[in-house]
C-alpha cells in the first residue's frame, strides 16, 4: 500500500508540472519562439533533477544498494535526497550561467512551479482529504493569482521579489502552525527554507546588479 502511494504521488507531481508548464504557456504574454527555448531548458532541468535523486538516493543507501539494488531503486527518494538534488541541480544552474540567463530562467521556472504545487496539492487534497494540503493549496493559489495578474503590470524583477518574499512569509507560517509544511510530498526543513529564499534573493540582487 505504502510504495503504490507514493506511485499514485509521483503520477501527481508528473500531471501537475506539466499542467504548470501548459497554464504558463497559454496565459504569458512572452514570445511563443523564446517561451519554447525557456521550456527546453526548463524540461532539461528537472530531468537533470530527477537524474541527480536517483544518484542521491543510491548514494544515500549505498550499503543496501550493494546487497539488493532493487531494494532502493523501487522506492521514491526520501526528502534529504531532495535537497542533495536540489543542491545539485542549481548548483549546475550556476556554473552553467555562461549558456543560461539565471534570473530569465528562474522567472520562467518559478510560475510553472508554483501553479504545479498548486495543483499537486489539489489532488492530494481531493484524494486524501488531507487539510495540511488544503492550506498548502491556498497559499500556492494565492501565490499564482497574484504572478498572473501582475505578469504585465510590473516588473519581472519586482514581481519575482514579491513572490518570493510571499513565499517565505506563507511557508513559515505553514511552518510554526502546522504539523509539518511539505514541498511535492517532501518535508521541508527550517535551514533549507531560508537556504532557498537566500539563493533566490542572491540571484535578484546579482540580476539587479549587472543590469
């Protein structure tokens, strides 16, 4: 019962960042022939992330893995190979940045990931009942309402501080009030909330910078 959950789980993630990426598409008012380049780089990276959780969770169950690969390789990742894969994997983005516009790039991946968490946490929701994911879904919804609406209204650099500082501000409330606040099902730690919000506003104020 309990890897056919996680199965039903990751069918979830895989539906709603594709939902992300189709909303995102349909409603930016960005050009069609660049959104598809931001997109090519956008599937890059999450397939670079899926590929850097296996190696994380491999590594992690190194000693299982020797004696039974099947072992560890039929069950998702736990949530510290999450944040060895999200370290990985924008730690790539960064050594990367002479092929890759880190702030453009980031402002296209924010939205998609959000609306996805949204409807991540929908499903979870509607199939669970569970009311941890109810609060995680309004905040999500309230975070890609305001995107949407002001795409064209402001500045991607303010628009992005915006909803990072939203971001922060809702996921510590989550944090403080609830039980646990999770990201996609994976639990999120203090230090790694205030590691990602400091890695973004690194990323603004480098962006704010160079201009």
């Amino acid at each position: 019962m309990a890897s056919t959950a996680k199965v039903i789980s990751l069918a979830s993630i895989f539906f709603s960042i594709i939902v992300g990426l189709l909303i995102y598409y349909w409603i930016s008012p960005s050009n069609k022939e660049e959104m598809k380049i931001q997109f090519e780089k956008v599937v890059n990276f999450l397939l670079n992330f899926i590929i850097f959780m296996w190696i994380a969770k491999v590594v992690l169950n190194i000693t299982i893995f020797i004696k039974d690969p099947l072992a560890v390789l039929a069950y998702p990742a736990d949530s510290t190979a999450f944040y060895l894969a999200i370290i990985a994997s924008f730690t790539r983005l960064v050594f990367n940045q002479k092929n890759l516009n880190l702030f453009n790039f980031l402002s296209v991946l924010l939205p998609v990931v959000l609306t996805a968490s949204f409807m991540f946490e929908f499903t979870q929701f509607i199939q669970d009942h569970n009311w941890y994911s109810l609060t995680n879904m309004i905040v999500f919804m309230i975070l890609v309402t305001f995107f949407y609406y002001f795409i064209d209204k402001i500045s991607p650099l303010n628009l992005y501080l915006i909803l990072l500082i939203s971001w922060l501000t809702g996921t510590l409330i989550m944090y403080f009030t609830q039980p646990y606040v999770s990201f996609f099902g994976y639990l999120l730690s203090l230090p790694f909330i205030f590691s990602f919000f400091l890695f973004n506003l690194s990323v603004l104020i480098y962006h704010k910078l160079k201009r």
